[in-house]
C-alpha cells in the first residue's frame, strides 16, 4: 500500500481526507474540553467574560461547592450503579438464555416464539397505555425496580444473542445432553463460557444505556432519594430551583451561588466514569458493532 | 392423539419452555398489555376509574387531535426531521467511513475514530448541558464569540429557524461517530482480492472507492436506510426533549409526535388525546414498516426485513 512515489490521487485524497476528519473529530472534542474547562473557571469570570474553550482564571470552587453537601450526589451515584449492576446482570441472562433456545434447532415452537418477541418491534400500544399500565397496576411508581426492570429485555438483545449462538456447533448442546446434563445446565456451564465475546458486547450496551438513563427515572420517579446521576444532572439545568434545595440544605446565600460553574461540574462528575472507561472498553463496542453487521 | 402429541411435546421441552418463560412474561406484561390498552385512545380517562371503566368518547380524542392543527404540526416535524438525520448522517457516515478505511497513518486513524465515537457514550442530558453551554444568552460561546467580534449577541432559545439546523447538528455530532464504525467494520470486510486487482489495473484511489468500495457498501446502507425508513413516526425523544424541554416558543418548529404524546401525558393530563396521538404514532409506524418491506421484496428480496 504504502509506495514510495506516491502518486497524485493520494496526494489528492489526503488533502481531503485529513482535514475533513480532524474537522469533524475536533468538533466531537470541544465540548468536552468546553465542559471540563468551564467547570474549572471561577463564577465571576464566567458570569464577567461567558464560558470559554480555553480555562482562564483556574478555580476548584465549583467542585468544593459542589461535593460540600455530597449526600444527594452519592446517593445517585450509588442509585445508578446499583441500577446498573443488577439490570445489566439480569438483562444479559435473560437475553441471552432467550436467544439460546429461540436458535435451538430442536425445539419445536421456536418460530412462534421468535415471531412473539419480533412483533413488539413492529407495533407497540405506546407510551400512554404502558405509562398507566406501570402506575395505576404495577404500582411502579417511585419504586427502585422502575428503574430497570421495564427495559430488562431487549428484542434487539435477544436477536444478537440468537445469532451469535447460532454460530455454537449444536454438537457440544447434543453431547452434553446424551451425558445427562439438562439444557439448563448445558448453557450455564457450556454455552455462557463460549458466548463471552457477545456477554461482554451486550453487557457493555446494556450497562451504558442504564447509566445514562433519565427517561424512567422522569417517568417514575418522585422520590428524591432514588434520582439517578442523569436525571439528577437534568433537574440541575432544567431549574434552579434544584440548586436551591441543595444550598439551602449548606446554608449558603442564594444569589452568589456559583450556578454556571457547578452545572459543568457536576457534568464532569456524571459523564467522569464513562470517560474514564471509555478507552478500555471502546474496542468491545466496535467488537459488537460488527458482531451485529456480521448477523446483519 | 394430537392433544396428547402436544402434552408430550411440552414435557420433553419443559426446561426450555422455562428458559423462555422470564422474557416471555416480560413482554407480556409491558408490550403486549398495553397492546390492549389502546382502547384508552376511545375513551375519556379516569385515573380513579381505570381503563375499563372510563366512559367511551368514540373518536373525541382524535378529533381534537387533529383539528387543533398539533396532528400536522408534529407528523410533519417528526418525519423531517427523520429525514435530515438520515440523509445527513448517512453521507457524512459513509464519507468518513471511506475516508478512514483509505487512510494510512495507523495512529490518526485510531485516534480520529476514537473521538468521534465519544458522543455516543454521553446521554442527552450531557449534550442538553453542552448546548446550553453554547447557547446560553449570557454566557454562551456563541455569543461571547459575537461580542468579540462586534456583532450583536442573539437569543437563539427564542429562535425557532434556528433550531432545526441545531437539533441536524447534534444529532449528528452524537451518532455519526457510531455510524462511521458501522460501514467502516463492513468495509474491511470486503475481498482484499478486489482492490489488489484494481490496483494492477491501474485505477487510481477514487475510482477504487467509486467502484468497489461504495458498491460493496451498497446491501449496509440499504438495510440501515430501511431501518431508518421504517421508523421515520417515531422520533428521538431524548434529543428534543433534552435540547428543547418546555420551551413553548420553539415548539412550532421543533415539536414531534413523542414529546407531544409525552407532554400531553405529564403536564397537561390530556391522557385520552396523548393516547390517541400515540395509538396515530404506532399504526403509521406499522404501516410505513410494512410497506417499505413489501417494496423491498418485491424489488430485492435479499435485503427484505422479515
């Protein structure tokens, strides 16, 4: 590929190509850099000059403010990770095992239940009738399972799964059941070890859509003490009134509140964990792009 | 006989049945349940009476639904707005994507793909606040870099035009990134074979991508442009909700049938017309799903749904 008299067409291209990518990828990295920058600058200044790209004027304030009443923010944080765990867990499984005997190619009724679990992707009663059907029935309303379990299974999950097992010789399932074991069985302790690329796919998937969730926590949720990182984050922009509660809790005086700077610092103190992961877990997810454009 | 073939059937299949049996349960319960409970769409909800027993408002809630002018409003921004997304983040997707696959400077490459699926990892919370950050008349980006220049500062929060360009925008930043894997991952998968011999034949690296690389991403695209196509009524409620919230100013340009559904629900409890806009929602998306897919089969089975 790489030549040495490199001819006029790459030139070309790479006098395209180069900028229009850098282009793109610093627009994708500005705000970020925005957000981290500004939650470091001092509320006079931002108040004074406005937000900036670039920090001026370095200041911890916001942060000392922000974690100086740190109860409602642990809480969330411990809220998220707990919604993230246990959905993330039981979603997998349950996807999983789903997927496993949806491609079993002796079980009988495995169309009909496919077609079961395909139609909810063509129609569905909408968001009204599945609002009161969770409220007035399930009496999900400020429950800690609203938060995960309505979303638990995934059709799309469930899908990837049967695809990728499909891929498991059905062999290993016929050999282990003329030893005696039960399908139960055979896919804990055969099929789960051999699918850990697609658990750690859909893991990874499942994980990230319950950490950044908001939308049930707004749905279900008027409890304070179960407001989960992003939703708690979205109460802070969406009013200052959140704030209020907050500094009123430490005592300080309404007016000089550093609100500019702290809405950024909480935003890096919610967005901080997936940054930080992002680079040792950013394969796995271009792993399971594929792993779904292979099933297609 | 056959009763007893089906008994038989059950009990050799028993733990697989149980296997299936949480899912099975679950999509019962929260998608074909309120499957059933479209019939709110036909009635004047009572909270205290439940579903059943709210008294029948025959097409009330339709009605009112579609002469109060909302229905056009928002099936109109919710299929435009689909659209602009797909049109624009599949070229820039597929362009970026070529691009990459061609570049040879291994750690731009990764870099460069690494940052632009950044976005995606964030919630819509995160780029709410982003916005804001941009936007904000005070002290927003945007009109720090205005007054610099010695322009006058705007308000875009009560910029209606504005927003559709805004709302393409980051739809953009958060899932071209995204996309951009997608074809990447089904580029690399193409026979290396094809561009060694076009090499040898002398074709110069855009003819290359003209005439091996975009035909092979053909079958992706189509597929994901289907996709795209079979949702068109349902619109992405995080982006509008998170970047416009409450703001009625903008609502003209920038409502679609999820946040009016939503907020006809929460703020106004005008649950019998939010249910019968959603009920709207669904059939049209049924419809649009199935046409699409009859076409497709008709004109290229291979890239047919279902």
């Amino acid at each position: 590929m790489s030549s040495k008299n490199k001819s006029y067409d790459k030139v070309i291209f790479n006098i395209i190509g180069y900028p229009l990518i850098s282009i793109f990828a610093i627009f994708c990295l500005i705000p970020f850099v925005m957000i981290i920058s500004s939650s470091f600058t001092s509320e006079e200044y931002i108040i004074k000059y406005g937000y900036s790209i670039i920090p001026r004027q370095f200041s911890l304030e916001s942060y000392r403010l922000t974690l100086q009443n740190p109860v409602a923010i642990l809480r969330a944080y411990g809220v998220t990770i707990l919604v993230t765990v246990i959905g993330t867990a039981l979603g997998v499984f349950i996807n999983a095992m789903t997927g496993y005997v949806l491609q079993r190619k002796d079980f009988r009724w495995r169309n009909i239940f496919s077609f079961y679990f395909f139609f909810t992707t063509l129609f569905s009663g909408g968001l009204v009738p599945w609002y009161i059907l969770c409220v007035k029935y399930l009496h999900l309303k400020d429950s800690f399972f609203a938060l995960f379990v309505p979303s638990l299974v995934s059709v799309w999950n469930i899908l990837l799964s049967k695809g990728f097992m499909k891929g498991i010789p059905f062999e290993i399932t016929e050999s282990a059941k003329i030893d005696g074991a039960g399908d139960f069985t055979v896919f804990c302790k055969l099929i789960i070890p051999l699918s850990k690329p697609l658990l750690a796919t859909i893991g990874l998937f499942t994980a990230l859509s319950y950490w950044n969730d908001w939308f049930y926590c707004m749905m279900f949720i008027s409890n304070e003490k179960l407001y989960t990182l992003q939703y708690f984050l979205h109460r802070l922009l969406a009013s200052v009134r959140a704030i209020r509660t907050i500094m009123e809790q430490s005592g300080m005086d309404i007016p000089t509140l550093p609100v500019e700077s702290m809405k950024m610092s909480l935003t890096v103190i919610v967005t901080g964990p997936i940054i930080f992961l992002y680079p040792f877990v950013q394969k796995y997810f271009v792993k399971g792009l594929t792993l779904g454009a292979v099933k297609g | 006989m056959k009763n007893n073939s089906i008994v038989k059937s059950i009990s050799k299949n028993k733990t697989l049945l149980l296997m299936l049996m949480p899912a099975v349960i679950h999509v019962f319960i929260f998608s074909y349940l309120p499957m059933g409970g479209i019939v709110m769409a036909f009635k004047q909800f009572k909270y205290q009476l439940g579903i059943f027993k709210s008294p029948w408002v025959g097409f009330n809630n339709f009605r009112f639904f579609f002469l109060s002018g909302q229905a056009i409003t928002v099936t109109r921004n919710t299929i435009l707005y689909n659209l602009a997304f797909l049109v624009v983040n599949t070229s820039l997707e597929v362009i970026f994507a070529v691009i990459l696959s061609e570049i040879s400077a291994k750690h731009f490459k990764k870099i460069a793909q690494s940052i632009m699926f950044l976005p995606h990892f964030v919630s819509w919370v995160i780029v709410a606040s982003i916005a804001y950050n941009i936007f904000n008349y005070e002290t927003g980006v945007l009109n720090n870099l205005l007054i610099s220049l010695g322009l006058e500062p705007v308000n875009i929060y009560a910029k209606p035009a504005a927003w559709k360009y805004i709302l393409v925008a980051f739809k953009a930043w958060k899932s071209v990134g995204y996309g951009t894997v997608v074809y990447l991952a089904s580029i690399v998968s193409i026979d290396n074979e094809l561009y060694e011999a076009a090499e040898i034949d002398g074709a110069n690296i855009f003819q290359r991508i003209r005439h091996i690389t975009i035909p092979c991403l053909v079958p992706t695209m189509t597929i994901l442009i289907l996709l795209a196509i079979g949702q068109v009524f349902r619109g992405d409620f995080g982006l509008f909700y998170q970047l416009v919230g409450n703001n009625g100013l903008l609502f003209d340009a920038t409502d679609i049938i999820d946040t009016f559904v939503f907020r006809s629900l929460m703020q106004s409890s005008e649950v019998g017309m939010a249910a019968a806009a959603g009920l709207y929602q669904s059939i049209m998306c049924f419809i649009t799903i199935m046409i699409t897919n009859y076409i497709v089969k008709k004109v290229q089975s291979d890239y047919a749904l279902f």
